[in-house]
C-alpha cells in the first residue's frame, strides 16, 4: 500500500512539474526566443521590416519579402529555434501573437542601461552594455567594421542583458555619425542617444545630423553637441593633453565610488559602469601614464589594509587591460589608511576614505 502511495505521489510531482514547464516557462521561452531572433537580425541589418513571432521554439518570420531568404538564413542559425517559417502577413498565428510581440520590447527598455561609444584614431570602442546573445554583438561589429576598417572596431562592454530590439540601429547610427568626426563620443542611454565630438566645419555637422534623422530608430530621441576646428589641426595636442584628460578624470570621478565586496579585492556590479566611464576618458588620452591608488580606512591591521589596497588596485588595472588600455601605461599602487580625505571616526568618512583614485601624468 506504502509503495502505491509513493507511486501516486511521484505521479502527481511529476504532473506538476509537465504543467510548469508547458504552462508557465513555455511563454517565457517564446519571449526569450523572439528577442534574441530581433536582436540578432537588427544587428545584421535586417530592419524592423520583418516581424518576429514564436511559436514555442519554432520562429514565424514575416514582412519584407526582400529579406525573406536571408532572413531565415540567419533565425535558422539562433541557438533554441528548432524551426522557421516566412508567413503571410495576414497569418492568423501572427496577428494573435502581436500583443506578446510589443510587451518584450517594453519590458527590455523600462531597465536602466546604458551603452557609450567612443571614436579617436579611426578605432571605435563600445562600452557599457551589450545584448546577452553573443551573436548580436558580433553581428553588431562585423556590420561597422566595413566602415571603420576592418579591425578597427571592438566590442569592450562588460555586463551582458537584455535590451530593446533598436538597440542595434541605434549604435549604427552613432557608430556612423562618429566615423565622420576627428574624435567623438556617443551614449545611448535608455531610449536617449548623445552625440558629441570634435568636426570640421558646419558642414559635416549638418551632415551628421542629416544621417542621424534617417538612421536613428523612431523610439529614439536624440541631440548633439559640436565643437569646430581647423582641417589639419593637431585635436590631440590641443585637447587631449595629460593634464587636462586628469582633469576630465577629476571632474568625472565626483560623487563617485569603485566599490568592492566587503574585505574583498572582487568588484560590485555598481563598479563597472563607473570604470567604463574611466575607460572611455582613457580611450581618447592615448598618452601619458596611469596611477591608480587604493586606498582603505583606518580600521584593522596595517599591514592588511596595505596588502588589500594594493590588490584591489591591481584589479581595477587588471580590468582596464582588459577594456584596451595598454597595460605598460598602468601603475597600480596601494596606499593603504593613508592620505584620509574624511574622518575615519564616522561611518561616512571611513565609506569616502575606502577608494580607488586615478591620476593621468606625463610620459
């Protein structure tokens, strides 16, 4: 009779984990297979021409019969789709399904995110976020790579999720409107994109503009900031000294913190927007040398206070290598209690005494 019982219950168990699984993660691995399909086919230039739909894990394709070949070419390939289907327009499939298809495109944009893009050289670097799917951001790079030159371009962002399907339209738009400046910067923060830079003449603003009109997404609302300079003017020397990207550094670094985990040397998610920002200052100073200092409270033993300052600062340089500042300009030092800038006997001083602080000086 025991057995019996035991039976029925691994039965019933069994039962409920079926109905979790068709019922309740089956509309949640629809969502993911459909953003992922967008991501990957905007960022391969196919626009928003071509709808998206899926079915379980079968993808249904519609729109722009232009696109229809290489469009399934490229859904076929995306990891968890076991199938796809170019439908009619007026397939029923599709028109029930379009309430579903708006609702992850908000939900990917009601997080805050954000992705900069920084152009000095003729190189691009992206920073900040990036689609979770793999496949985008290396479709992303292979579609701008054309117009900066082969490998000129790199994705350098470091956290990973989800985000709204104009995401790539939108850092090609940029990506574009900054391959026509001397050095410029552009920052795409939720559904608002920031373009600034350094140009020629009146000209190639108006031309910039022009381009981000057509190519920005409708989602998206964006403003620009110009500077001028001579053609032939040496933009580095004039703007992008040691002493004054120490400054930028300075001025960008207020109010703000690279916290660590308690006592530990690893980063908190919160410090790598902070870094990047650091990252993008760096990227557009390719001279002088970096001094990063740690720095602790008052708290604890010397010594290890010391020897944790050092580690964490270690790591921050470690990170910047990573994000492609050249390793040799780095110098990463530990201070330990040292040079307080607060009060160590308050909880605030000790949270403003435990640091890290970056220097640009000369060669």
């Amino acid at each position: 009779m025991g057995r019996i019982i035991l039976a029925l219950g691994g039965l019933i168990a069994l039962g409920c984990v079926v109905i979790y699984a068709v019922f309740l993660r089956a509309p949640v691995i629809e969502r993911d297979i459909e953003t992922r399909t967008r991501q990957v086919l905007e960022a391969s230039g196919i626009d928003q021409s071509v709808r998206v739909v899926a079915d379980g894990r079968e993808v249904l394709l519609s729109g722009d019969p232009a696109q229809k070949d290489r469009a399934v070419a490229i859904a076929t390939e995306i990891f968890g789709v076991v199938g796809v289907q170019w439908v009619s327009s007026e397939d029923q499939r599709l028109a029930d399904a379009s309430d579903g298809d708006l609702k992850v495109a908000d939900n990917a944009d009601n997080s805050d995110w954000s992705t900069s893009l920084v152009v000095s050289d003729g190189r691009l670097s992206i920073l900040g976020d990036r689609p979770s799917l793999d496949g985008v951001s290396n479709a992303i790079v292979a579609r701008l790579s054309a117009d900066f030159g082969g490998r000129n371009v790199s994705m350098e962002s470091s956290n990973a999720r989800e985000l709204p399907v104009y995401w790539a339209d939108t850092v090609n738009a940029a990506a574009k409107a900054l391959r026509r400046m001397d050095q410029g910067t552009a920052e795409l923060k939720r559904n608002k994109l920031y373009v600034e830079g350094i140009v020629n003449n009146e000209g190639d603003q108006l031309a910039i503009k022009q381009m981000l009109v057509e190519l920005t997404p409708s989602d998206v609302v964006w403003r620009t900031e110009f500077e001028t300079v001579e053609p032939g003017a040496n933009v580095i020397a004039q703007r992008l000294t040691p002493a004054m990207c120490d400054a930028d550094l300075a001025n960008f670094m207020q109010g703000k913190q690279v916290q660590f985990r308690k006592s530990k040397t690893s980063l908190q998610k919160s410090a790598f927007s902070v870094i990047d920002g650091v990252v993008k200052i760096l990227l557009t100073c390719p001279s002088g040398k970096v001094q990063i200092g740690g720095y602790t409270d008052s708290r604890g033993d010397p010594d290890l206070n010391l020897r944790l300052s050092a580690e964490r600062a270690e790591t921050v340089r470690e990170y910047l290598a990573e994000q492609g500042i050249n390793m040799a300009r780095l110098d990463a030092r530990g201070y330990g209690s040292l040079r307080p800038i607060a009060d160590n006997k308050t909880a605030a001083g000790r949270a403003a005494n435990r640091r890290i602080e970056f220097r640009v000086i000369g060669e």
